[in-house]
C-alpha cells in the first residue's frame, strides 16, 4: 500500500485497526512511534546495484490502555512527516514487535489495516544457479486414456 492510499482511506475510518498475519490484532491502545523514511542502498548476490526506499511506520504498545489513535491524529501525523522529512509516495512498511521486530506490508481489507508477511528473495535469479521449480503434476490430473491403444495418442 502506497501513503496516497492510506491518506485516502484514513478519512472514511472511525478507528484504525491493524490485523495480524495469523488474524489477531495489535492491541487497540497501540501508538505509532515513528513515521519515516528509509532507504536502503545495496548490492545484490549478482552485482547489481539497487536501491528501496519505503515509508515507516512502527507500532508500539505501552502500559497505557485508555489511549486509541484516531484516523484523524495519524492522518496529521503523516502530513507533518512529508512536511518535515519531504516523504513522498513510497510504498509503506510496518514494523512491529511480537516476539521479534517484524517488518510487514501494509493493505487494507475494507475494514482493517492488514499487516501482511514480507517475503525473501533472491533478487539475481539468473545469476545464482538456483534450478528452476520443476512443474508438480498430480497423477490424477492426467488423461485415462492408454497411450498404446490404436487410437491412442503416442504414436
């Protein structure tokens, strides 16, 4: 999800929920501690350069349990960092703690801000000398009909 998105949807709210990947939601009483901007600068496994930069946003719970972050209050949250850090329209990426940091995308199902897993990836596939997946094929998926028969299809 893109900040223009979520600036979009924030209006229409009247809370704000994050749902974990396992369905559970952080905590109603969650603050977001930070608004950033990163840019990660690498080299991949085959030489290239690249470069990401995402919005962040970390989530935290405190001892706090009266507090709940209105669609309003982090709205201007977000305008104050593009104005302060000059962030634009980068996809966002959210960071919360479980039993370790995660860093997770961001969607939104019509209801609920949904924290989804980030995956790993070779990004020089071509280049790792990874075979490719061999194509599963399940037995019962293919044609009965005898490849030996005298209208069959082998020959």
């Amino acid at each position: 999800m893109k900040l223009s998105e979520i600036k979009s949807i924030l209006p229409n709210l009247e809370t704000v929920a994050f749902q974990l990947p396992n369905g559970t939601f952080v905590p109603e009483h969650f603050h977001v501690t930070e608004v950033g901007l990163i840019t990660k600068n690498f080299i991949d496994c085959g030489g290239t350069v690249r470069k990401e930069t995402v919005v962040n946003f970390q989530l935290w719970n405190a001892n706090d349990f009266n507090h709940r972050l209105k669609p309003k209050k982090l709205l201007n949250i977000i305008e104050l960092s593009e104005k302060v850090l000059g962030i634009t329209d980068f996809e966002i990426e959210v960071e919360y703690q479980d039993t370790t940091i995660g860093k997770y995308n961001l969607s939104f199902n019509g209801k609920n801000f949904e924290l989804v897993n980030k995956q790993t990836a070779c990004l020089a596939i071509d280049q790792c000398g990874i075979p490719a997946e061999k194509q599963k094929v399940r037995l019962s998926d293919m044609t009965n009909e005898p490849c030996c028969a005298p209208d069959g299809n082998c020959c």
